[in-house]
C-alpha cells in the first residue's frame, strides 16, 4: 500500500498543481471584461452561426466550470458564471466548447475515437472496483490484477486520445475568436492562459492514469512469480 502511494503521488501532486493554476487563472481572467462586451453565450453563439450551426443551442447548467459540449445532444451547456459573464475566462471557455461543436461538424477524427472510447472507457471505470473486489474474497489476485492492467489501458488510451481533442478545441476557439473580431490582440495572452490552464487538467489526468497503470503492471506482474 506504501508502494502505491508512493507511485500515485506524482500524479497526485500535478494534479494538484493544475486544479491550483486553473483556479488561479479563471479567477483573474473572470474579472477581466472583454472589451467587445459579449457574454460567454454570445460569443458561442457567433462562432457557432459563422460555422452555419445556427440550430445547435447553447444552454445554461448549473455548477461552476460544468461547461461542456454535449456530442450525443448535438447542444453546448455553459455554466451559469460563462453563459452570464462578459470576461474574457467566459468567452474563452466558451469558444473551447464551440472548438469542440466545430470538431464535430468537421469530423474530426480524434473526436470520433473519443466518443466511440466513452462508453468503453465508463464501463472499465465501473468495473475497475468490482473486479478489485472479485480478486480479493475469491483469492484470485494475479488474474484480477491483469484484468486491472486492462481496464487501466483502457483509461489511459482515453485520456491519451482527449489530449489532442482538447488542444484542438482550443485552436479552433482562439482562431475564431480572432478572425470573428470577438477579442482584441491584447486579450489574446488571456484567453491563451485560461485555456492553457484548463487544457493542463487533462494532462494531470493522463499522468495520473498513467502511473496507475504502471503501478498494477509491476504489481502483477510480481504477483505471478
Ligand atoms: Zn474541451
């Protein structure tokens, strides 16, 4: 159990370190007005018509940071503070989740996989805890460690697989959200900053699935000798 600590930790620390930066990040730039005056909906919602996606909605959800693009709904949901605020955080999150409807109108293949990796990937994490338990009371570790090792590939693929999604997203947001006229120049280090940040929780995730993985590979594979 020390062992695993001490391999999770890592992945622990940076994940802590990117929640910490974007705290640090879309609470500066949320105070920040945008000087075209748009709110976080507006923006979205040129970006989106300009792509000639004028029937896709744009919502509003509760929650702080709960923004997101819902592929299954073909609908863009932004949290209360980004759908409202005319700052550049709010219109900068919510170009990304524009970026993301625009992947989609696209094709982009990435996005695909991705969404074809979530049902997947949802069913691995669900049975992560049963097969752990499994392994434990019918004495069967060795095989219920390597099922692990495959549940965590599994994990570890989809994270690999949002990187570039979520990267992406966010070049697509910044280009039209320069092209379109909706932030000046000077706000671009901005809008760089708040994505930047937001795009570093996803790399946490990746290291921290990562060495999860790594530490039930060692672990079965010493359970077998
Ligand atoms: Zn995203």
């Amino acid at each position: 159990m020390n062992y695993f600590l001490f391999v999770m930790l890592p992945g622990l620390l940076i994940g802590l370190w990117a929640q910490a930066k974007l705290h640090f990040a879309f609470g500066k730039y949320s105070q920040v007005p945008v000087a075209s005056g748009l709110t976080g909906a507006q923006a979205a919602r040129r970006i989106l018509n300009h792509a000639g996606l004028n029937d896709l909605p744009v919502e509003e959800v509760p929650g702080k940071l709960s923004d997101h693009y819902d592929p299954t709904k073909r609908a863009l949901f932004l949290s209360s503070d980004n759908y409202h605020d005319a700052s550049i955080a709010a219109v900068g999150v919510a170009a990304h989740e524009a970026g993301h409807a625009l992947q989609h109108q696209a094709a982009y293949a990435m996005l695909n996989l991705r969404m074809a990796l979530v049902p997947v990937t949802q069913f691995a994490s669900y049975a992560y805890m049963g097969i752990l338990l499994l392994g434990l009371v019918m004495h069967m570790m060795p095989i219920a460690l390597w099922a692990i090792v495959a549940v965590f590939s599994i994990i570890t693929f989809f994270h690999l697989v949002t990187l570039p999604v979520e990267y992406d997203a966010s070049a697509r947001a910044k280009e039209q959200l320069f092209r379109l006229g909706l932030v000046r120049e000077s706000e671009r280090d901005g809008v760089a900053k708040v994505l930047n940040a937001a795009a570093l929780t996803y790399v946490a995730a990746l290291v921290s699935s990562m060495l999860t993985l790594l530490y039930y590979l060692s672990a079965a594979r010493s359970s077998r000798s």
